[in-house]
C-alpha cells in the first residue's frame, strides 16, 4: 500500500496539530487563572490520587487539632479547681492553727461552722464541669460523683465516678491519659 503525501494531508495535519496545540493554550490559561492544576480525573490521575490522600490525612490532623484543643481546655478547668482547692488547704491550715488556740466553745463552733463551709466549697470544686461533663468523675461524667453524708453533722464524703481515666485517642498512637 502506497501512501501518498499530497497538500491536503500536509493541511489536515497542520490543522490537527493546531487544534491540539489551542486545547494545551486553552487548559494552561485555565490552570493559570484559578490556580488549580487538576480540574478532572483524567488532567492527572496519579495527582488526583495523591491530593485525595493528602485531603484525608489533612482532615484527620484537623480532627486531632480539635481534640487536643479540647482536652487541653478540659485540663485547664481542672488545673484552675485544683489551685482554688489549694487555697483551701491553705485555709484550712489556718482553721487547724486557729483551732489549736481556741478555748471558748463559741469560737471552737465557729471554727467548725467555717471548716464545715471549706467542705462545701470543695465539694464544689470536686463537682466542677464544663460543657462535656464533671472534669473529676472518671468516664462516668453525666452526674455529680462527690456527695456529702450529712446524719447528725458531716459523717463523710462519697465518690460515685469511675477509676478510669479521661482518655484522648490520636490515630496510630497509644491513648494518652487527659484527665487522671
């Protein structure tokens, strides 16, 4: 079979090299325009791929970023109760040196008055919560976990909450404990 190179073969093929040559112009403008290089499947499939990789491990980073936040707000709650409970103790120190001193009766009952309101107000710090839950009640963060005896006077103060511990799970690592 013979092939014949005439003019109107040289044409068409100018022809088909300058319509593909348009189409390369035409997508390079585009790309240049918005920015963005793939705008189909087919412009690079091993790039879609890639992006749609890096798409997933981004929005799991930005899942971790939310949890971490999370936790590090929750811990911050409870450092601030822990310090308030701190001032406590120190106040309580001070009823117990007061105390030591004390031999009227009346001032012995307003020492006791005052460490009965100490309790109160560590109770309250003990049942502290945020918008998750009560910070000090384990896994169990649903209800108040610290509750006061009170027959015939304050007989003592009972945790209901859990022994687990807060946890923050970070995917491909070991679960860190958050709230001890």
């Amino acid at each position: 079979m013979d092939f014949r190179v005439t003019p109107r073969v040289g044409i068409n093929f100018a022809t088909s090299e300058l319509a593909t040559q348009a189409a390369e112009l035409q997508r390079t403008q585009q790309q240049i325009s918005t920015g963005i290089r793939l705008h189909r499947p087919s412009d690079d499939p091993a790039a879609i791929r890639r992006s749609i990789v890096q798409k997933d491990k981004l929005s799991r980073l930005e899942t971790h970023i939310e949890s971490v936040s999370h936790v590090k707000a929750r811990v911050g709650q409870a450092h601030v109760q822990l310090r308030e409970a701190q001032q406590l103790f120190v106040r309580v120190r001070g009823i117990a040196q007061s105390a030591s001193q004390a031999t009227e009766p009346a001032e012995i009952n307003a020492l006791a008055s005052e460490l009965e309101g100490t309790l109160d107000q560590f109770i309250s710090l003990a049942n502290a919560s945020d918008e998750s839950g009560f910070l000090f009640a384990g896994t169990a963060t649903q209800r108040q976990r610290f509750q006061v005896d009170r027959k015939n006077g304050v007989n003592g103060v009972h945790y209901t909450g859990t022994a687990a511990n807060s946890d923050l799970h970070v995917t491909g690592d070991i679960p860190r404990q958050a709230l001890i």
